[in-house]
C-alpha cells in the first residue's frame, strides 16, 4: 500500500492507481458505512430462484420511485452474479430489508452457492409469492419493495467490477405492527442494520438510534452568527455549535435575561457548561439565549 504525506492537512493520501483491489475494496467498504442493505430476490428464465444481500444499495429518487443495488463481479475471475443473470432473463427483482432479526440468515444467503441452489432453502427462509411478480418476497422480511428493473450499467468488465442495477418501485409490503398512528414507518421499531467494513454490522435501533432536527423549512443563523466567544470556545463540540447555529432566530435581550435569570449563572466557564449541558437535553433555546448573555454583557 503506497501512501505518501498530504502537506496540505495531516491526513494521509493513498494513491488509488497504487492500491491493490483488496485494498481499495478495504477503504470504500469500511469508510463509506454504514449502509443498507438490499436483500434481492430474483429469478432465472427456467424459475430458480436466487436470494442474495447487496450493501452497495440505496434510494435515488421518489417520483418515480427509484432503488439502486450493484452487485460485484466476482474477484477471482470477473463473472457476474446470479442476481445479475436472472435479472437480464428476468427483469423484475423484489427488495427486501434486512433487520437484526434476519441478519445472519442475510449473510449466509450471500454465500457462493452454484446457480441451482435455492438460497431460501439454506438461510431457512420463507418464499412468498407476489403477485404479477415472478421473484417471490421473503416473509420474513418487514418491509418489501416489488420493482421491475430500469436499466443495469455496468461500471467495469474485471474482478470487482459493478452492475448498477436502477429498479423502479411498484409496490411496497409493510408489516403493519411498524406504522404508526399517522401510518407512516417507526424507524426504531424497524429495527435495521447496517453494513459495515470486514465482518462488522451496525444496528440501526435502542442506543445507537439518535435524531437531530433537520433545517429544511427555515434558515439556521448559522455558526457564524454565534457569539466569538462561543464559537472558539474549547469546551464545545462542532455538533453542538452547530445544533446552536440551527435555530432560525437570534434571542431577544428579553428573552436572554429570563433564561438567565431562571438558570442562576454567573462566570463564563459555567455558562459554557451550561450550554453543553442544555443541549444534551434538548433545551436548544435556552442554550442559545444562554450564548448570547455573555456577548451582550460585554456590548
């Protein structure tokens, strides 16, 4: 593995023309994780059927609703994937997720079976037909995306190589104890997991599962608007600065000396504290009023 000094940062760059395909299959996967993963159910033109987790596998679009998965040709001798073959004979595939419930059943599937071996039979899984669909869902699945294919692209020829597969979505199976009362998904209860570098997963509920309030129908003031001293202060993270910089408006003095007021603080080093401490619990406004006291003192 050649690397040499970024002078730039003090990060290390690797050449990509320099890394082996191990190696650079080592980076990708581990750095650009974690990812969901496609459990795909297809079928050849004689009807063997085929079951096979992708992690390559995401959503690019709504209207139409549009999936991508991309299997890899295989290493050894650069020759396309079972899902890939029934896919041209067949262009329909049915997308199924994959919860922690399912996950080591998922990773099994994957083994390289010959292309007669019904990997529903070896993961112990439960074919389910659907119809005007030739591919059948996995029942054990939460939630499965019925699509026929839009277009494959292939990105390379040799080992490693992609087959881009674009589906368009035509259906979606839902287990219904994971809607909601408004009738939309509970991610939480979904209970997903995630695909990460070498053997490790990661799952996508409990402790691990956080929100963070999204900027998307008003304008955050922004980090800089943050008072100077708030924002080269040591003691702050970039994520809570930024949780600060994401209201949508600065607190009025008003405000500013209420808060204060009712939290008791006097000296700089507590009012930061403070701040951090206000945050983690959610208390986003206080925490902003809290920022600015100490820069309105001072004017």
């Amino acid at each position: 593995m050649t690397e040499k000094t970024d002078h730039n940062s003090s990060h290390r760059f690797f050449s990509a023309a320099q890394l082996s395909g191990a190696e650079m299959y080592g980076m990708l996967s581990t750095a650009v994780a974690p990812r969901p993963i496609a459990f795909a159910s297809t079928i050849s033109a004689g009807g063997t059927v085929n079951l096979s987790p992708y992690s390559f596998f995401n959503v690019v679009g709504f209207n139409p609703p549009m999936l991508v998965f991309c299997p890899l040709r295989r290493g050894r001798d650069g020759t396309l994937k079972d899902t890939v073959n029934n896919l041209r004979e067949v262009p329909e595939v049915i997308v199924n997720v994959v919860e922690h419930a399912i996950v080591e059943q998922a990773s099994l599937a994957s083994t390289n079976y010959p292309p007669e071996v019904d990997e529903f039979t070896k993961a112990g899984l439960t074919p389910v037909p659907v119809a005007g669909f030739r591919p059948p869902r996995v029942a054990e699945s939460a939630v499965s995306f019925a699509c026929r294919v839009h277009d494959i692209i292939e990105t390379g020829t040799e080992g490693g190589g992609g087959s881009l597969v674009i589906a368009r979505v035509e259906g979606v199976f839902v287990r219904p104890e994971l809607l909601d009362a408004d009738g939309k998904l509970d991610p939480d209860a979904l209970d997903l997991v995630g695909r990460m570098g070498g053997n490790y997963y990661v799952r996508a509920s409990g402790a691990a599962f956080f929100e963070i309030p999204k900027p998307l129908r008003h304008l955050g003031i922004g980090i800089d608007a943050l008072p100077q001293g708030v924002r080269e202060s040591d003691q702050l993270t970039g994520n809570q600065l930024a949780r600060l910089g994401n209201q949508e408006k600065l607190p009025t003095a008003e405000e500013t000396q209420a808060i204060v007021a009712s939290l008791g603080i006097r000296s700089t080093a507590e009012q930061i504290n403070k701040i951090a401490e206000l945050l983690e619990a959610g208390r986003d406004r206080e925490a902003l009023a809290l920022a600015f006291h100490q820069a309105r003192k001072k004017a």
